[in-house]
C-alpha cells in the first residue's frame, strides 16, 4: 500500500528506519503461522478479500493480544482491529 501511495522510495526508505529501530518487533512467518492465518481469517471470511498479508498480520495481532493496528487497510477494522489513523 505504502508504494503504491508513497513510491518505491518512500516505500524503502519506511523499511530501512523499521529494520533500524530496536523498538520493533519484527517477526517472521513459518507455516504453522501461515495454516493458522489461513484457516482463522482467509476461510471463514471469504466475502472480505484478506490477503494473505492481511491474515497473517491478524493472527500475529490475535496472538499477541494486540487492538490496534496503524494502517490504511479498511480489512483491519473489517477483521476487528481498531485503526490508527482513526
């Protein structure tokens, strides 16, 4: 989302300062996570359209108990999340 409304620059240059900063969390996707993505968000909410992105990202968020998501995805706030920006 962010290249397509940014560009490719400001798009890497966002990545460059996350990987950078200690304060994040980055995790990575193994294929339990990926099966349990799939089957919590993709199946059963068909008419959504989650990508798979999506999904994931819910269920990292399910997981570790988080509400709030900053994003510009309307399917965050279709998925229960709330959003910031509001």
């Amino acid at each position: 989302m962010l290249i397509r409304r940014r560009g490719r620059t400001a798009a890497l240059a966002f990545l460059d300062t996350v990987y950078a900063e200690r304060m994040h969390d980055i995790r990575f996707v193994d294929r339990e996570m990926e099966s349990a993505a799939v089957d919590r968000w993709i199946r059963p909410f068909r008419n959504q359209g989650f990508s798979l992105a999506d999904a994931v990202s819910f269920e990292i968020m399910r997981r570790e108990g988080i509400r709030t998501a900053f994003a510009l995805d309307r399917h965050f706030a279709a998925a229960g999340f709330d959003l910031l920006p509001e």
